[in-house]
C-alpha cells in the first residue's frame, strides 16, 4: 500500500489544470432609434466588418467614444434587433451568458412598455450592441 501513496500522488498533481471558462459580456451601447426593422442578431468577429457597421449607423462623432477598440482575439460583437415597434418603452439587451463546450448560449432580455403604461407614440427600433466571449457558436435564445 505504502508503494501505491507515490503513484497516486504524481497522478493526482499531474492532472491539467481546469480552462477557465469566459462568461462575460458588457453592453457598450443600446439604442431605441436606428436598429433593423425585423428581430434579429448579428454576430461580427473581425475588426473591418465591426467599423462597417458603426458606419452604417450614421450616429455623432461624439458617441464614437463608446466603441472603443476591441480585441477579436477574445471577443465578438454581437448586436441584437428587437424589430420595429409602434411605440417607444422598448429595450433589448442580454441577460445572461453561459459557455458550454465552447458554444456560446446568449440569452436576451427584451423590455416592452407595460399594460397601462404610457409610450410616446413614435416608431422605433431597438437594438444592443455587446462584447461576448468569442467561441466556435453562437446561440442566441
């Protein structure tokens, strides 16, 4: 038994150590006004496809501080559509995230005005922009 206690041991400390598992997500910007018109997502992974798509949301020079330079080593962008709605009170946003196996499994949280609340009676658009840990895919839910 005595000569079995050094084998267990070197097995034991050999082992690899766990992967640290990204989990994290910030929303760096979120808007009611300038998002897609049907409900969707978009996923961008390069730094070129990412300052086509601020471009394409015509906004003032002084919100492009709020898109600060990503790192596509580690991170993807994702923006999420709410779809076109008649009122204002609307918002998207993400909820939680969860890494299984490499899969990225978003789920959204989408806001809408409540029964008898008062809304402005204006079209609009919400979408979210977010930094997600970059995996082999994407889910959103």
């Amino acid at each position: 038994m005595i000569k079995f206690l050094p084998i267990l041991f070197v097995i034991f400390s050999c082992s690899a150590p766990k992967k640290v598992v990204d989990t994290s997500f910030s929303v760096i910007y979120n808007s009611a006004i300038g998002g897609a018109e049907k409900p969707g997502h978009l996923i961008i992974s390069d730094n070129e496809s990412y300052i086509q798509f601020i471009d394409s949301l015509k906004l003032d020079e002084s919100q492009y501080a709020n898109f600060l330079k990503v790192d596509f080593k580690n991170k993807n962008v994702l923006v999420l559509f709410q779809g076109q709605k008649n009122s204002g009170g609307y918002e998207i946003s993400i909820e939680s995230i969860v890494n299984e196996n490499e899969t990225i499994v978003v789920k959204k949280k989408e806001i809408g005005p409540k029964k008898g609340e008062l809304a402005t009676t204006v079209i609009t658009n919400p979408y979210c922009i977010a930094l997600i840990p970059k995996g082999k895919n994407t889910i959103v839910e």
